[in-house]
C-alpha cells in the first residue's frame, strides 16, 4: 500500500476514533518496526488538529523479554508511561496488550488503539458505525447471561459460568476515555467464572489456531473441568498444542481464558491463507465463528497473567445464553447482530 492510501486510511481511523482539535495524541512504536504506519497517524493526527507526536522505543535486546506479549520495555521507563497517561489517545504500533503500563496507561483515562496488522487488511477491514452497532448489541446480551453453551457437531459440549467477569467488545476504533480497541476487529467476548468452565471442546477440521496460524486438520479433544484443561487429545495438532504449551512451565496456561463470537461479514475465515504473517484479526472477527481462549484471563479483571495464551475461533458451532439461541451451526441467529443488507 502506497503512504498516500496509508494516510488516508489512517484518517478515517483517526476521525471515527474522535480525534478532534486540540486532543492530546501519541503514536508509540518501537525499533524500525512500523514506522510507515507511525508517519500515516502523524499526519492524519495533525490532519484533524490534534497535538500528536511520536514516541519510539529503541529495538528490545535479544532476551530481555521484550518481544513477549505482556512484558513491554515500558516496564523499565516510567517517564515514558507518564507521557502516554496524560494523552487523550495512545496510537499502539508495538502491541502492549495484557501489560501492566498498558492498564495504568487505560485507568489514566487515555484511550488506547493497537494496529499492528498488515496494511491491506486494515484497509479491507475499516471499522464501521454499523458494525460497531451490532457489536454492542452483542455485548448488551452476553453482558446479562449467566450460563454460556457451546455445542458443535464435532462433539463440543461446553458450559461456562458467566456473571463474573465483564464483557469486552471489539470493533476496531475507539472514541471512549480510557477504552481500548484493536484495528481490525468485530466481536465480543466474556470469561467464565474461574471454576465454572466444564464440558468438552472437540476442534473440527478447519478451526484456526492462533497464535500458530494455522488450521485444524485432524480432531483435537479438550477435556475441561472446574475451570481448566485437565487433557488434550487427538493428532499431530494436539502434539503441537500441548508442546508449545508445555513450554511455558506455567500451569496457569491450563486456565480456561475468554470466550465469545465474531461479527464482522467482511472477514474471511481464509484469511491466513491471505496475510500468514499477521496476528489472526481477521479470524477473531469472521462472522459466526465461537472463539475460545486458554490462558491469563487478566484483560479481563482476573488474576492469571500467564504469558501461555491461545486463541481458537471455530466453524459451525451452536452458542446459547440461557438457553437462548445467539448462534446456531456458525450462523448467528439474533436478528439485531445480522448485517443489515
Ligand atoms: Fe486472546
């Protein structure tokens, strides 16, 4: 994408997120990375009239932990979270979801934008007013329900216990003090209580593993009980599962993370087979997909801060909210969150 487009796009993104006259705004990136994305908000930023400016951070030293997700190299600069709580609006091109400074950056009242997928789908997956519409919508019901079902003909049969934990929603731009959001995005999630996640999850063909990036080819069985995986079976994903989990010699992986559905008509559930080197939007978002989630539950309000986290959007599952349907065979059913047209 050529920087005029990338402008623009940043714009529109810029404009719909509020940014107004005067407003306080800081692009935050680190390294070389995204630095074409950093001069596209500069000038959308100085566009609209508002006080923007670019802070970089130096490329993180091999081992120091800083290309983990959760541990950012803000961690060792307090001037630098200062300066990001007094903006308005902090643009993130680093990807400082589930840190500490990202939080106290948030309770400041700054709101907060990641962008970090590649250009094109950014641009193919503008935010809209409609989608974001349908999005609360979502939010409004999974907000009151208090018993999450999730059934597939694979053989998932899962219940979560909800009431707990808040409902988050996505939909790629952010007007709201102290709100964050990830460009792009279309969807809504929860977590269940602590130990009240119990059931089966069985993976078909074709569910998406992120953060691999890749698609189920053979069943993987989850068996779920009080909360946590107590076991993982099935082929060579579930190898691959339980490998890169082990890895992290953190039990707390186990924990059963969030959970919701996705909204956005425009994304393509083969959207990896387009943009392999992203970090899975597009397939968070795809319309009617049931995402669950392994790991810290911290974005969330929870206490696991486990860095194991996986996040799984599945085909052709049926969700219910007590008992209502919302989704059925990876159509979602409620009129409300239906595309208009
Ligand atoms: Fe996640």
């Amino acid at each position: 994408m050529d920087q005029n487009s990338l402008n623009e796009i940043c714009r529109i993104q810029l404009e719909m997120s509020g940014v107004h006259e005067g407003e306080s705004v800081v692009v935050l990136s680190q390294g070389d990375e995204r630095l074409d994305y950093a001069d596209a908000f500069l000038n959308a930023g100085r566009t609209l009239g508002a006080k923007i400016y670019h802070m970089r951070l130096p490329t993180p030293q091999p081992g120091s932990g800083s290309w983990e997700v959760g541990i950012s190299q803000l961690a060792q600069n307090a001037e630098a979270v200062e300066a990001l709580k007094q903006a308005d609006m902090v643009v993130d091109l680093i990807f400082l979801l589930f840190s500490p400074e990202q939080m106290a950056i948030q309770a400041a009242g700054a709101r907060v934008l990641t962008a970090v997928e590649p250009a094109p789908l950014l641009a193919r997956l503008m935010p809209s007013k409609e989608i974001r519409e349908r999005v609360e919508v979502g939010a409004e019901i999974l907000s009151k329900a208090k018993n999450m079902r999730i059934t597939s003909p694979h053989g998932t049969d899962i219940t979560y216990k909800l009431g707990v934990y808040p409902t988050i929603s996505e939909y790629g731009y952010t007007d709201e003090p102290g709100r964050w959001d990830h460009w792009p995005a279309g969807f809504v999630f929860t977590g269940g209580a602590d130990d009240g996640v119990d059931g089966q999850i069985v993976l078909g063909m074709g569910d998406v593993l992120l953060p691999f990036n890749s698609y189920v080819r053979e069943p993987v069985t989850y068996t779920i009980e009080k909360g946590f995986v107590q076991d993982i079976r099935g082929g060579i994903e579930a190898d691959l599962i339980k490998s890169y989990m082990d890895a992290f010699k953190d039990p707390r992986g186990n924990g059963m993370s969030h959970v919701g559905w996705g909204l956005d008509e425009r994304a393509n559930w083969h959207g990896l087979t387009q943009f392999p080197g992203g970090m899975g939007m597009e397939l968070r978002s795809f319309y009617g997909n049931v995402m669950f989630s392994t790991g810290p539950n911290n974005e969330l309000g929870g206490l696991n801060d486990t860095a194991c986290h996986l996040d799984i959007p599945m085909r052709d599952c049926s969700l219910f909210l007590d008992d209502e349907p919302i989704v059925i065979d990876g159509d979602v059913v409620v009129k409300e969150m239906q595309p208009s047209s």
